[in-house]
C-alpha cells in the first residue's frame, strides 16, 4: 500500500540572480512497511525533498508546487493546524544534529512526557512510565534514570537515539531521517542504523532515508531512489540497483563504493562538482561529469523512463549502461 505520494514536487528559493531550483520535479512513493532511501550527494534536494514533506520550510520564501499525499490526502494545501497536528502523529523526522533538535533546558524525560501530555492527554505518571519504555526501547541502559538527564549529558550516539524515541512516541505511520548518523563515528552509526531498521521493522512504519552512503542504503533499505540535480535519476529496489545500476551517475556511485572484496589502491571518484543550482547546464544535468555523455545528452532532458521490472532511468543510454555490467 501506498503510504506518502509525492507527485512532480518543485521547490524553488529566491535567489540574488533568480530562482534557486532545488527540486525539479520529483515523484516517489513510500510504501508502508518498506524503507525507501533517497540517496545523493549534498546539494542534490534530498533534504529539502524531505523538508516539504514534513512541512517546514518557509513558503513563502520558498515556492512550493506539486503534490504530496499522505493516504491520499494532500498535505501541501492543508491549513497549518491540521497540518501540525499531522506531525509527530503521523509523520515524524529524526534530523542529522540531535542536539540541534531537543530544547538543551529540559531533562529528555521531560521533552518526551510533555509531546505524551499535550498531544495523547497522559497524566504524568502515564507519561512517564511510557518515557521509560521509549528511552528504553532505543536500547539506553538504565532508562528509569537516564530520562532525568539533559541533553548535553549523552554521547553523539546515545542522543540520536534519544531523538528517535521522541519521534516515535506518537507512533508514526511515517518517518523521515535525514542523515540520521552522519554526524556519529563508523561504528556508532552502524549501531544507531540497526536500530532504525529494527524500530521500522518492528512497527511495520514506512521510513525515508536520507543519505548520501550507498553502504546505509545497501544495508537498510527496500527501494532506491536516486536524486541529481534536483531530480530523481534512477530507481529501483535495492537489489537491482546494486546487481546494475541503470544510470551513469548510480554507476559511478557504485565505482566509488569502498568495497572489501575489492583492494584498490585508489578509489574511483566522480569527476567534477554537482551543478549549481541557480545554474543547470541545458539537457542532461550530469552531462558534465557523465564518461557516456554525447551530444543529444548536451541538448535533451533525458526522461525519467519506465525500464522493465517496475524501474526507472533517467540517462538516454540506460540500455548501454544496463548492458555494461551484463
Ligand atoms: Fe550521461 Fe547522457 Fe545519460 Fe545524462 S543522459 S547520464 S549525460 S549518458
Ligand atoms: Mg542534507
């Protein structure tokens, strides 16, 4: 079943020579159940993808068109307070800086209890009886006294998780993490990752991940969806697009992927920098960096078109780049 629709997204800001077009046009479904991953470099708008979603960018400055519908309701038109009263109920986001995202004055405890007291009507004890679960359902040992903690009193990790019990104490149907352990070290990611997995898992909640780590995507996620330039390039499910990439851009992703099983001395890089966005190059946005550019992709837009087994390139040599690995 569907569970979030985004349909020809475009948010664009104003920019000192013109709009800044982030999102170009983007349309995805999250399934419920299934973890979507919205993989691509910074810049690319997988952030501010998100951010429409969740309804908190500024519009205006920014202009918002297209569609995005959550059961089929749409969310972009909604009047704020419906809108608000969408968020945490039924769409939660779990952000890259913890610290950023909780209120430093409060003890954890107290910020969960009181998302439990003003938006289900728990008395305190209640309340707080369901803090502990959460703290600890995200694997926080001794959660009885940890929720009496500040912020600033937990590790990287241990905050991340903290933030992630906090946007499932309402019990989402979807959650948004955008670079949710970016900012952790290697093996405090992994940890907070599986954790994510297992939470969506557990609770059959659709989640949106955001990442620029094909290593993420290639342990938590279902479905890929590939963004460039403001627009989605290539999707597919996950095993597809490990197995071969329809898209010159996924494939160069793919080419500088640290690999065990593969010890080269240097790893290969994607030459150049994504575009700006004030300024795309005409056709292709990735012709510039692209090993299989030729002149149509120099003029023409390639279409994001439907390739068999339910996937998508945008490239107007998707065969070649299909065949490549074959
Ligand atoms: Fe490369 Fe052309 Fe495909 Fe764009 S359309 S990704 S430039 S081959
Ligand atoms: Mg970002």
């Amino acid at each position: 079943m569907t569970l979030l629709e985004i349909a020809d997204l475009r948010v664009a800001f104003p920019g000192p020579t013109g709009p800044v077009n982030a999102v170009n046009g983007v349309s995805l479904e999250v399934e419920a159940g299934r973890t979507l991953a919205i993989l691509g470099e910074s810049g690319s708008g997988k952030s501010v993808t998100a951010q429409a979603v969740m309804g908190i960018l500024d519009a205006p400055p920014a202009r918002i068109d297209g569609a995005v519908r959550l059961r089929g309701r749409e969310l972009l038109t909604l009047p704020r307070k419906q809108r608000d009263r969408i968020s945490g109920e039924e769409i939660a986001m779990v952000f890259q800086d913890a610290m950023a995202a909780l209120n430093p004055v409060y003890t954890v405890g107290h910020q969960i209890m009181e998302v439990l007291r003003v938006r289900r009507g728990m008395s305190k004890a209640d309340a707080r009886r369901r803090a502990v679960e959460l703290v600890d359902r995200v694997r926080i040992p001794a959660a009885k006294d940890r929720i009496r903690d500040y912020p600033h009193q937990f590790s990287g990790g241990m905050r991340q998780r903290i933030m992630i019990a906090l946007a499932i104490s309402l019990e989402p149907d979807l959650l948004i993490a955008d670079e949710p352990t970016t900012a952790l070290d290697v093996t405090v990611q992994a940890q907070v990752m599986e954790l994510l997995a297992e939470i969506q898992r557990d609770s059959g909640m659709g989640l949106m991940l955001i990442t620029h780590d094909l290593g993420v995507v290639a342990e938590v996620a279902d479905d890929v969806a590939v963004m460039y330039a403001g627009r989605i390039v290539e999707r597919g499910t996950v095993g597809q697009i490990f197995d071969g990439p329809a898209h010159p851009y996924t494939e160069g992703l793919l080419a500088s992927m640290p690999r065990v099983d593969r010890r080269d001395d240097v790893l290969y890089a994607i030459p150049g920098a994504p575009p700006n966005p004030a300024q795309l190059p005409t056709g292709c946005p990735f012709h510039l960096r692209c090993p299989r550019a030729t002149d149509e992709c120099r003029v023409t837009l390639p279409p994001l078109a439907a390739l068999p087994a339910g996937r998508e390139s945008a490239c107007h040599h998707y065969e070649e780049v299909l065949g490549a690995r074959r």
